[in-house]
C-alpha cells in the first residue's frame, strides 16, 4: 500500500526455525566482564490468498493494557501503525469528525490519545486514493501472537475515526489498518512528532544492527485461511550487512518525509528501450504491478501475456525481471501526467522470489534475488 507522496518535497518531484547464530563474545577491557551477542527474533506473518488478491497479516495481539487480536497489512510501502479506533477506546470517544474529548491528551486503555490530527493518503495512482483520518497516539504494542512475537514499550501510531476511498464512500472499521515497516514518516504532525515503522522501536540487543529481513515468500504458503509464516528477522547481524549477498542502497533522507524506499532505476517492458524512473517495492499492493511512463498513452494499458519486464536499480545494481501472464505478474503502465504519481510500484508478486533487508542504523535497503 503506497502512501501517496507529497512530489513537491522530493527531488524527482514526484516455521518456526529459530535462526540461530553462533553467539560471538567479546571483553570490555575496562570492566574485563565477558559480554554475548544477543540472538535475532523470528517472527512472522499470515500470507492469505483470497482467489481475487493476495495479502500479508501480522497479528497484533496487545495495545496499551488490551489483549487484541487484530490483522495488520504488512505493508514495505509505508511507514507507521495505522490503525481504526474501533475496540481500541470507547464508542462513545468516536465520531464521524473526530475524536470527543479535551484537554491537550487522555489515556485509556493503556493508550495516550493525543490532539495532534491529521490525515493521510493511499494510493498507487489517482483511481486509487483513500484517505484515513485520526490522530497522533501512544502506546506499548505486542507484535505477533502465539507463534511468535515481540512487545515494544512504546511506539507512536495514527489511531483513524474515519477512512473513505476514492468514491468518498466511507470504509467498514479497520478496513485500513496498516502494519507500514519502512523508514520514512508517514504522517509528520505540527509538534514535531512522526510515526515510522513500529520495527524500528525494537532493540533487538547486544552487537545487531537495528533493522530486519524478510525472506523471499515463495508461492506455496498463500492459503484462503492464510499460512503462518516466519519469515522476519528482527535484529541484522555483520554478516547480514557484508557477506549475506545483498545488494545495499542508500536510502535519502527528506525532512518531513524520513528515508523514503524509494531509488531511481532503469525500467524496461515489451521490447521498449529503457528508461530511468523510480521505484518502489511494496508488499502492499497487489495483484496490479505499476509501471510509470512519460510516453506512455494518457489511459493506462495492462501489458498482454508473456511482456518482459526489467527493473535494475542505478547504484546497487540489483536487477529484477519477469514476465507477465494471464494470472501473475499482473502489471499496467501509465502516464504519471495522468496517473498521479511518478513512482512505479513492484507489487507483492516481487517478494515471492526476492529477500528484503531494511538496515534502521545505516539507512540502506537490500535487495536479493532467490
């Protein structure tokens, strides 16, 4: 699910295997106290196959003093916990303009509601803007349920009254509720606060790296019911950064916005010549993958069956090719004059053969093929 970015502000103006990892010990030569590398957390989330799209839950199952049992979307193309107000605190707290109450904030539950509103904006192109209303809240969280998980003390989050769609029709409670575990910011609010991604709270302990990856999906655990997968580490080891065959991008901070995942590459499809853009890759999006083409016709077109397609990203060189068929790699190319949006989107389809790593301390990107 991309977040839809505001162009003006950025330069283009637009299961359970425990991973277990040998402990490496080392001296403080002041103190000479033996200290042990902590170990990463695997945890993971649900891949559902609706027969009509494909999607990744993660579960969270505490907010404040709550025991929740709630399915995120697990989304790489936005960054923060968005989530409806609906069961988090009373009804009578809810309207269809806002949250009732005074005062600069008010706890409940375990949650701090604050006064600083907003809204945001999803969407891959103008047919397909939602917009979610709420405001700024805190709380400690509890990622993950029985088959793995992890409680951070403390995050902030957008708590949403309100989500509406691209008609204006107003979207059933927790319709929009977003799990967004990439670096940038998705809502920046008027004192100075953000949300980011919720993984980026978590100290995964002595001697790893803050960030996580994500091992390539495959296509056989995408079930009706969905399949539990544990398919994230939290917590990057040395080796994860230098010898564990990713290719790492540099990931441009943009105030307001954070470290946006977004890089400039090469696109090609159908036999046309390449050309630069950007791109994105989002598990949040799908079944629709979106190329972005200034010379393409003003009313997109979905490539016919058998189109190559060629994504290599100038920099890192990570280079990623499909070909499109009558049921998978789906994908439309449009006019960003049209469009709205300068961005290309890799859909989820991507993540099926690729591994994802997201580096917190070094903001960097990598990418791996499988």
């Amino acid at each position: 699910m991309k977040k839809n970015y505001q162009f003006k502000k950025l330069l283009f103006i637009s299961g359970s295997l425990l991973l277990l990892l040998i402990a490496a010990c080392k001296k403080d030569k002041k103190t000479n106290i033996i200290t042990t590398d902590a170990t990463p957390k695997k945890i993971g989330f649900y891949e559902v196959d609706s027969s009509i799209y494909k999607i990744l839950l993660i579960n969270i199952s505490k907010i404040g003093t709550q025991s929740t049992n709630l399915d995120l979307i697990f989304d790489t193309g936005s960054g923060g916990m968005v989530l409806d107000a609906d069961g988090i605190v009373p009804t009578s707290m809810i309207t269809s303009t806002g949250f009732n109450f005074t005062g600069d904030s008010t706890v409940i539950n375990g949650v701090t509601l604050t006064n600083q509103t907003s809204m945001i904006t999803y969407g891959d192109d103008n047919a397909t803007t939602s917009k979610v209303y709420g405001n700024l809240a805190y709380a400690p969280i509890t990622i993950g349920d029985a088959n793995g998980n992890i409680t951070v003390k403390r995050i902030p989050f957008f708590i949403y009254y309100k989500a509406v769609d691209s008609k204006g029709t107003v979207q059933p409670a927790h319709d929009f509720d977003v799990f967004g575990v990439s670096s940038e910011y998705d809502i920046t609010f008027s004192n100075g606060a953000f949300i980011t991604s919720p993984f980026a709270y978590y100290d995964p302990g002595t001697g790893l790296t803050k960030g996580f990856k994500m091992d390539a999906l495959g296509t056989t655990n995408f079930s009706q019911n969905g399949t539990y997968v544990p398919a994230i580490t939290l917590g990057l080891t040395t080796a994860d950064l230098t010898t564990g065959g990713y290719l790492l991008s540099p990931l441009q901070f943009y105030a307001g916005e954070g470290y946006l995942p977004i890089f400039v590459a090469k696109l090609s499809y159908g036999g046309k010549a390449a050309f630069n853009g950007y791109i994105l890759f989002d598990t949040g999006t799908e079944p629709f993958s979106y190329l972005q083409d200034p010379t393409a016709a003003a009313t997109p077109v979905l490539l016919s069956n058998g189109a190559n397609v060629n994504i290599k990203l100038n920099g890192s060189g990570f280079n990623y090719a499909y070909t499109t068929s009558a049921t998978d790699n789906l994908t439309y190319v449009e006019n960003p004059t049209n469009s709205g949006s300068s961005v290309s989107v890799a859909s989820l389809s991507f993540f099926e053969t690729n591994s994802y790593l997201l580096d917190f301390e070094g903001n960097q990107l990598g990418l791996k093929n499988n």
